[in-house]
C-alpha cells in the first residue's frame, strides 16, 4: 500500500473517530444526555485511538502507533460489551436514547470491533511499516488534524470535570458537579 494510501485511511480514521466523538457531544450537550462511568471509559479509549492516529500522521506509520489503537480499542470493546451485558438483561433498562435502533454503547461496541479490524489491515501493509517512513515534513492538513484532536480531547477533559469534579462520577448521572 502506498504511504499516501496509508495517510489518507489514517485521515479519514481520525475523522470518523471524531465524528463519533462530536456526536456524542452533541447528545450530551443539546439533549442533556450525561455520560456514565462507562461512557467516559469508551470515550478515553476513543481519544487514545485517535493519538494513535495522529502520532502515525506526524511521526511516520508504524507498528507502536497501530498498537496504541489496537489496545485502545479492546480497552474500548470491554467497555462497551460490559455495558451492554449490563443493558441486555429484561428488566435492567437501558441508559440513554437508542439511535437507529441502537444505544450509543453498541454503536461504540462495533466501532470499536471496525477499528480493531482497521488496525490489523493496517499492520499487514508490511510495505507500508517498513519502508523507514521518515517524519516527513508536516502539511497544513496534518497541522488542523492534530489541532482538531487536540482540541476534541481537551473539551471531553473539561465536559468530564465539569460532570464530575475531582471525585467518581457519578452511576447515573443527571446534572453537571460544576453547576450544583
């Protein structure tokens, strides 16, 4: 696979991470949706992956940079899957609104398994790893994507603060610890 093949599968990962992301937001923000412990979980594992993503795109594609998702994402996985058994059993309820028939932690749960299988296309792309990817010198699109990752993360860290504070979050959270 040529290395622009691989950076532009590498872009477009980090804008459907984001996008995910900027979803989530958007619940949380504009329908008052709050996160669960779970939730916060899936999202940090969301922000690593696209680390990972971003670390490819500044300092070249390798196998370390690939790994941080990949375990970003079983880290995710366990999240999610725990948090449907948790949801799967008549009775139990669920948390939050389903979106196209599904809750947002299934949803997560298959992004999560997408992005496993990403990862794994991506490691056998021997050319691609091995080909001594020098850092090459930064465009203005590797520039805004970093900035767009970056920024993403920092405003999850001060939304989760804001819920939360400096003590556990929350099981079912209805009203943000900052506002109290």
């Amino acid at each position: 696979m040529p290395i622009s093949i691989a950076r532009f599968l590498n872009f477009l990962f980090i804008f459907v991470v984001g996008g995910i992301l900027i979803s989530s937001l958007v619940i949380q923000l504009f329908l008052g949706e709050l996160p669960c412990p779970l939730c916060m979980l899936q999202r940090l594992a969301f922000v690593c992956m696209l680390i990972g993503a971003v670390l490819n795109l500044n300092f070249g594609m390798r196998t370390s940079h690939y790994g941080i998702i990949l375990i970003s994402a079983l880290f995710g996985m366990a999240g999610s899957v725990r948090q449907i058994l948790l949801h799967i059993v008549p009775g139990t309820g669920n948390y939050g609104a389903p979106i196209w028939g599904y809750h947002m932690y299934t949803w997560a749960g298959i992004a999560f398994f997408c992005s496993l299988v990403f990862s794994a296309i991506m490691l056998l792309q021997e050319r691609t790893i091995t080909l001594g990817m020098i850092v090459q010198q930064r465009d203005k699109a590797t520039r805004y994507i970093t900035i767009f990752a970056i920024t993403l993360s920092l405003t999850l860290v001060v939304l989760t603060f804001a819920e939360c504070g400096l003590g556990q979050c929350p099981d079912n959270p209805t009203r943000y610890w900052l506002f109290e």
